[in-house]
C-alpha cells in the first residue's frame, strides 16, 4: 500500500464524485413540494421607499405569497447581527446601525432586498417580482470611500453621524512621533487597495424546509460555517432554538470568505417555510451575486515610513479609511482592525508602528472578509511603501528587505502591534524565492524582452498571514461575540472503521483529504477506513466552521485532541485485556503494546473489545469507542514567505503579462503537499487578478459598474502563468501538528510582487506608484507619455 | 407544452417543456442530471457546457426545443458503466485540477473536445486559449492546464508530437 498518511500527497476522495457529476451542492437539492422565491432588489442606491404596491404581483400566476420588510417586522424577525464590536479611540462603542432582512423605510445600496416573491415555479415567481410596484423618493448617494466623510456628505443611515462607523486606533503614537522626529528620513505613500468580489464560481442558494409535524426548521444552504449561521440565525433574526434549528451546507462550490456571513436569504426561505408550511428554494443568479455577496477590500491609505540613513526602519504611521458598504456584515468590522492593523510588522522588526483606522458607511454593497482579509491589505502597503522607499533612496529593494527582516533567532517575536509570533525564518523564505527565481540573472531576461520590443520587470514582496484567529479569551476582550475554538468528534466503530464528525467545512479545501490522512496516521489505521463528516448541524457537535486558513490549524487540532482520548481509553481495554499496567501500554503504528513484551492488540480488537465488552473493566470504564474534543488556540499561527513575479510590457498596448511567478512559503507541517501546492495556485490566482484585471467599480450615481463577467475581469487561464512553488518549514510552537494554515497566503503576497514587477518594468518612465488594477489603459499612458528623465535626488 | 425528443447519455427522453427552456434547465430539473451547472446568466463561465453530438456547447445559451432530435452527453455519461473514469476525468484527479469541483463539469466537458479537435497535438498556451471560456475560481489553472496535457496522450493513444508555439 503507498503511504497515505502525514507528508503525502494523497489523491483527494471527494474528486471521485465532483469528477462524476454526483457532487451535491445547494441549488442541486429540491424537496417535495418547493416553492421558489426571486428577490426583489432595489435597483438605487439610496432612496426612501414610499411604498410598495404587492397586489400586481400577488395576483400573477403561481404567486403564493409576496413578502416586504414590514411583513417581516410585524413577524418580529430580528436584523441581520454583526459579529464584531468594535470600540473607538474614545472607549465608546462603534455605530451599529440595523441591518434589515428586507429593507424598511429606505434602501442603501443596489441590490438592498426589498420583497420576496413566492411561486410554484421560478419563472411564476420572476415574472411577478416585475409587477411590484414601488414608489421611491430618491436620495443623495456616496459611492466612494474617501466621500463619505467629505463635509455635508449625504448620510446612509440617518443617525450615524459623518457616516462613521469606528474610528479607531492601535500602537504606541508617541513613540512613533518621537521616532518621526529624529528620522533621517520620511518616505510616504498614499494607496488605495481595490475593492474586489469574490466570485466562488457557485451561486449562494438556500432552501428553508420546515416539518409541520415536529416544527423543526431546516436550512439547506451555501456555507462555510454552518453551526455559525444556525447561531445567529436562531438567536438574533428567527428566534429558533437549537433545537428546532438544522442548518445543514453540503457541498460548496467556492467560497474564499463571501459563505461565511449570513445573509438575508437564509432567514427569508427559512421563514417563508415555516409560513407557507412548505420548502422555499432561492439561487442566485450571477448577476445578483454580484450585488449581494459581500465585497472584499476597499481602503485608501496613507503610510509613512521613517528610517535612518542606512534605511533601518525606525517607525511605522498609518491612516486607512476602510469602506464597510451600505450595512455591517457579520464579521466586516473585524476585518480593517484586528486582522489588517495587528499584521502591520509584516516580517520586519520595525521597533514602533501606529495605525489609526477609520471605517465608513457608503452606499454599496457590504464589505467583509475576503481571501487574505486584511492581511493583503497589510502586505500590499509594506511590499509598495518597501519598493518606493528604495525608489527614494535608491537603496536596493532586495538588501532593504534583508536588513530589516525579524532574525531567525528571535522567535518568539513580540510585535509593536498585539502580535507574538511564534516561529518562522523569513531569511530562508527570502533567499529560496531568490534563487528559485534566478534574480540574478534577470539583467539578462530584461535584455532579452528588450530586443523584442518588451518592457520586462521583476518584483519581489514577502507576506506574513495571521491564521486560526484566536485565543477565545482574547478576541472576546477586543470584541468578538463568538468562541474561535473547533469541535471535533471521533467515533470508532466496532469493526475499527472511523468516522470523524467535524465543525470545519470544505468548500473547495479537499478537507475529507486532508483530515482522512491525519487521522489514519495518528490511529495508525488504512486511510480509507477514516470517513470525514461535515457540513450538517444535526451530525456534528458544534463548530465555527472554515475561514481564516483555520481548518487545519484549530480543527485539525480538535481531531487529535479527541484522538488522544480515544488512545488513552484504548490503552486502558488494552491493559485490561493484556493484564498489564496501564502506564506500561504503548500505543504506536495502530497497535497497543505491553512495553517490553511481544504481547499486542490492534486497533481494530481494541474497538471490538469496546463495543462488545465481554473481557472489560466494566466497573471503571463506560463500552464504546467515541471522544469529543473542543480547541481553543493558544495563539494565532504565522504562515509567511516571498514571492517573486516577473511581467513584460507590450509597449504599443501597454497589457502587461505574467511570464513567471515563484512562491516560497512556511507553512508550517505539510499533511498533503499537493492540496498545499493547489491551495497556493488559486490563491496567487486571485492575486494576480487584483493586481492586473479585477475591481468593483461604482460610477458617482451608484451604480456598479462591473456588475457581470462581461465587466468584472475574472482571470481567465490566458491571463497566468505556470507557477513554480517551493517550502520553507518552521513549525508552530503551540499546536499539536506544527502546522500554520496555507488558505490566503497566495493572495497576501502576490498583488504587491506583480505591481512591484510592473513598477520595475516602467523604470524607465520612473514610475513611483500605480494603484490596482493595473490595467492596460493605465500603464499605455504612462508609456505613451515617453521616459521622464530621473529629478536629480 | 411543446414536447422535445432528444437522446441524453445515449438513452432516448422525451420531455415537456416551456418554449422559454433552457437546455440546461431541461438537463438539471425535468431529467435531474445536476452535474451540468449554472454559475453565470451572461454565457460566460462555462459551468454548463456539454456535449451536442459530440461537440462542447453551454447549455445555458441553448433552448431545450433547439436540442430536439440531437444527442446530449453530460458529465453524468462519460464514465463506462462499470465506473471506469474517462482519461480526462482521471487525469483531473491525478493532477488535482478540481478543488471545489464547481467548474469542474464544464472544464472536463470542454477540456475532451479540446483534446479530441487538436489530434496534431497542444502547447500549454494552446490549450490556456482553449479554457478561455472556462471560469475556475479555486485551481488558478495551473494543475488544470497539466490535467489536459497528460490527457492528450491517452486520448490519443500516441505520445503527443511537439506542438507548434
Ligand atoms: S452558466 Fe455560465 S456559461 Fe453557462
Ligand atoms: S474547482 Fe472551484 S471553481 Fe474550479
């Protein structure tokens, strides 16, 4: 049998099935007797809705029922909860304004959900939402981040003063003043970092089924957190106990942060069912996803370095407006804060850094986590500010990076920004990309490109990524109204078989992989003896589901905390069936043996013997084989790395393309390299296309403006390169694995390494900063307007 | 209700349907076939193509009535009847070029007519234009690009000639 367990790339089980067209995702469930709901949405930015006219609608064919936002009110169906309080610089709490299943009174972004039509068919229930009649009273918009706090601005929610949501702060000021003061040098940089949307290639859909007998409620839906949506959904919006709650999310087509939240249509269908007493489908076309997934990104900042005249640096000052669209999605205040301010030290040992963080209401979609979730956004404005400080000085980008890197021996490594980290050896990272990348010998490649009538650059960042958000105690002190632990349960069946019921959920991860091989190898049982269930709350006991690059890194760890109780309960039938002392039972390779002695038992008896408890310590020991295990981490893990990009530059069209990339990462114990390696691709993917092609875009009026495929610029498989990967491992000093979680990195650390690159290949035309996405348009201007010639320093 | 005769996985349907239809309708909810899937409404992602007697088309800008008399294959019938995957489809799991398997369908359908219209053989940048109507948020191609090239030889039965750049 090839080796299965811990290190190797395992073919992935659940390929058999999406491979053969049997994957079951949402919108592939109906249910006897479903009804479909469309969405009305409003098609204005902001407007006072002065009334809704149903009876059009309700009259149409194979309309059962039409629903607006004061039906749901009269219902006492709660708001949409946000997940994350945050406190301003003055003690006082955030601005947390309601966030309607359907809006009442007013609508604040395209796409806000106003009614919901129900028909016996989907057609039915489209072609009726067209018949509501509404009357609106529009109002002045904001669509952009930096208008909402321009003076006199129009306000998205009538009590929120200047459109502020927080206003926030973190670091030592004074002693980033005291060091601004003395610096030899302030280098600063002004950026903004693109709003993005998601786009897991599988539309968000939701069926609400309610069993009129029992009055259970269940919701079929597409999340990666399905215990998390039962929560907030139970408790805030329906008031649904537990009990009578299930939520379960087969398989998910793609998620990256945009299924964690929960939206509107999840209570709508739940609700409607236990209304109208029969199931409620909803799947959103592509169109709606576009203005109802939540968005990613979107700050404008200002960053200043200062540094000495060796270019050390001294101190960090930071200033981000963080635009939260129209509404507080479920975690979306997090975001800007604790998981973009705290990653400000990067790798670097920057001895004072200060950020102050504005976050504001405008009339877009909401903004919440996306792939990377603040952590790009850290990156990106150190791997820029890095590049342009070497473009001031004239310093070398490279031996800038190296002399101000954490060294390897100062592990663990306190941040001036709330951080420790743990372990990691940024040099060997920095050094393998370089080499892999032959930078060297890139002079060459640019003489080469040159002859061709191309512009080649090359660029290089490094990243650091904040995994397995936690510890509980910690994140509930800064705000979070949620445990960050994971469940795990393992249930050995009589014959040895296991089956391994987890609160993480694959959307794409290849968990019933990954897990499988993990726990064979801790039982030392066959891989395909291991089944991995996930995704339904009446199976699993709790968990907080698959974001955050936590999968592995928490739930993984709950799985081998609940196997060392199954081996310390097998030990003990063991010692009882061997007549030996428990503390001489060994347990190694699937087997339980008296140490010293040839005397063994498999795994496998030992299962049996607890299901079947004829020879058994009956007295002190319950039959059966099955653990539970909650972990709550010690600390977040640090995944980190280099990446290195290499673009040319068609001079006539000014597109620029990726002709190499190099990624070299820490990612801690690898349990399947080839699920990591993939893990990387599509996250460098997402990179890339930030840097180069995709951004929601909002003209002044409000309205998007890349709102379809046509608009929105998805990288399509002509726009990459091949990628070359490589590993780096330190491994995490506080879980039991060792291992750190490798979900983001790729869209960390690759938007700065590709504009780097693009900013190089315009040397030139000295070229200090271009925001994303850099778009043909933008670099043919710049190369049409001729090479400036350098301003004498 | 107009009636259309089609023969899907070589088994002969008949089905009623609305003039409105789409093929992909008619595949995913009156025959319960949910491995073709809808990931767009503007025809450009490419999680709905199959095959019209033999040829890969997204089902999504297709009216079911326009199918009348051809011959659909969808993901559900490229496997042999005992399980035995297609190379393609192999070659997908071999190379792991699925994560969330979403795109999946649709990239394995496009990917064999690819493959079968290119005998003299595909460059990486040939079969990278091949995909272009092909979304894949997850895999960033790379190991979906190795898949095809590894098929190419099983489908062919011959090692692949260097291709032409
Ligand atoms: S569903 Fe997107 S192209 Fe057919
Ligand atoms: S595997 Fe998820 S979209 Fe391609």
């Amino acid at each position: 049998m090839a080796f299965e367990g811990i290190g190797a790339s395992v073919r992935r089980t659940e390929d058999q099935r999406f491979l053969s067209g049997r994957g079951n995702y949402t919108d592939d469930i109906n249910r006897p007797g479903q009804l479909y709901a469309i969405i009305r949405r409003s098609d204005r930015p902001h407007a006072r809705i002065v009334s809704i006219d149903t009876k059009a609608a309700a009259e149409m064919p194979g309309v059962v029922a039409v629903y607006t936002g004061t039906d749901l009110q009269a219902d006492n169906v709660g708001g949409l909860p946000c997940g994350w309080l945050i406190k301003n610089k003055d003690g006082t709490p955030m601005a947390e304004p309601p966030h309607p299943v359907l809006a009442v009174g007013k609508v604040r972004h395209v796409g806000d959900p106003l009614a919901v039509v129900i028909a016996e068919t989907r057609q039915q229930a489209k072609d009726a939402a067209e018949k509501l009649a509404i009357e609106w009273q529009d109002l002045p918009s904001i669509s952009s981040t930096q208008d909402a706090i321009a003076p006199g601005a129009a306000l998205v929610h009538d009590d929120v003063e200047g459109n502020v949501c927080y206003d926030w702060h973190l670091g030592d000021k004074e002693a980033v003043d005291a060091a601004f003061a003395k610096a030899a040098r302030v280098v600063r940089l002004d950026l903004t970092n693109s709003r993005l949307i998601p786009n897991a290639m599988e539309p968000r859909a939701a069926i609400g089924d309610f069993d009129r007998a029992t009055g259970e409620h269940t919701l079929f839906t597409t999340s990666q957190n399905p215990h998390v949506i039962r929560l907030l959904m139970g408790a805030f919006v329906l008031h649904i106990p537990e009990s009578h709650l299930r939520v379960v999310a087969p398989d998910v087509g793609g998620g990256f942060g945009s299924k964690i939240y929960h939206y509107a249509e999840e209570a709508i269908v739940t609700w409607a069912a236990g209304k109208l007493g029969r199931p409620v489908k909803w799947t959103a076309e592509r169109t709606e996803s576009f203005i109802s997934d939540a968005h990613g990104r979107d700050h404008v900042t200002t960053a200043e370095m200062a540094i000495d005249k060796d270019g050390n640096y001294l101190a960090l000052r930071v200033k981000t407006l963080a635009n939260m669209g129209a509404y507080l999605s479920t975690f979306a205040t997090s975001i800007p804060t604790y998981l973009y301010a705290t990653l400000l030290a990067g790798v670097y040992k920057t001895p004072a850094i200060y950020a102050e963080v504005k976050a504001v209401f405008t009339n877009t979609v909401p903004v919440d986590a996306y792939r990377g979730a603040g952590r790009p956004e850290a990156a990106y404005l150190l791997e820029r500010l890095t590049d342009v400080i070497a473009h001031d000085t004239g310093l070398d980008r490279v031996a800038l990076r190296r002399q101000n890197l954490i060294p390897a021996n100062a592990f663990p490594y306190q941040t001036p920004v709330a951080l420790q980290y743990d372990s990691g050896n940024y040099q060997a990272t920095l050094e393998s990309a370089l080499k892999a990348a032959d930078w060297n010998g890139f002079p060459a490649r640019r003489a080469a490109a040159a002859a061709k009538g191309k512009l080649r650059g090359i660029g290089i960042s490094t990243y650091i990524e904040a995994c397995g958000i936690a510890p509980s105690a910690v994140a509930g002190a800064l705000g979070a109204r949620a445990g960050l632990y994971e469940a795990a349960n393992i249930r050995v069946h009589p014959t040895g078989s296991v089956s391994v019921f987890t609160g993480s959920h694959s959307h794409g991860q290849g968990h019933e992989t990954t897990f499988a091989q993990l726990v064979a190898d801790q039982l030392g049982i066959p891989f395909n003896q291991v089944e991995i269930v996930h995704g339904d709350t009446e199976k699993i006991p709790f968990g907080m589901g698959t974001y955050g690059s936590r999968s592995l890194a928490v739930g993984g760890s709950a799985m081998v905390k609940a196997m060392d109780k199954i081996i310390a309960k097998g030990k003990r039938i063991a010692a009882h069936l061997m007549e030996a002392s428990v503390a001489d039972i060994e347990f190694k390779n699937g087997s339980f043996s008296v140490a010293g002695t040839d005397k063994s038992k498999s795994f496998g008896e030992i299962a049996l013997t607890a299901y079947v408890p004829h020879n058994y310590p009956i007295d002190e020991l319950e039959p059966g084989l099955e653990e539970n295990a909650f972990y709550d981490p010690k600390n977040f893990t640090f995944p980190a790395g280099c990446m290195v990009a290499e673009v040319e530059i068609d001079r006539d069209t000014g597109v620029p393309s990726v002709v190499s990339f190099v990624a070299v990462d820490d990612v801690g114990r690898l349990i399947n390299p080839m699920i990591v390696e993939g893990q990387v691709h599509g996250g460098v993917a997402q990179g890339i296309g930030q840097a180069l092609l995709e951004s929601a875009t909002y003209d002044v009026s409000g309205q998007i403006v890349t709102g379809s495929f046509m608009d929105y610029t998805m990288p399509r498989s002509d726009n990459l390169p091949s990628f070359k990967t490589g590993n780096e491992v330190t491994l995490c000093t506080h879980n039991p694995l060792g291992v750190k979680g490798c979900g983001e990195l790729g869209t960390i650390g690759s938007p700065p390494a590709i504009v780097n690159a693009v900013i190089d290949a315009l040397s030139e035309y000295d070229v200090r900063h271009i925001d994303m996405p850099l778009s043909p348009q933008k670099i043919w201007s710049i190369v049409a307007a001729g090479p400036k010639r350098k301003a004498a320093e | 209700m107009p009636q259309v005769a089609l023969t899907v996985n070589g088994k002969k349907v008949t089905v009623d349907v609305e003039g409105r239809t789409l093929l992909v309708e008619l595949l995913r909810e009156k025959l319960g076939l949910t491995g073709t899937h809808v990931g767009c409404d503007t025809s450009q992602c490419g999680a709905c193509v199959i095959h019209l007697d033999g040829a890969s088309v997204k089902s999504c800008t297709m009216l079911a009535l326009q199918a009348a008399g051809r011959s659909v294959t969808t993901i559900e019938g490229l496997a042999k009847s005992d399980g035995t995957l297609h190379p393609m489809q192999e070659m997908f799991r071999e190379h792991h070029a699925l994560q969330c398997g979403f795109c999946t369908p649709g990239m394995v359908m496009s990917a064999i007519d690819l493959v079968q219209s290119h005998p003299e053989g595909l460059s990486e940048q040939q079969i990278r234009h091949g995909l272009e109507g092909n979304l894949c948020r997850c895999t960033g191609y790379h190991n979906i690009v190795k898949a095809i090239a590894a098929a190419w030889p099983l489908m062919h039965g011959k090692t692949m000639p260097a291709a032409a750049e």
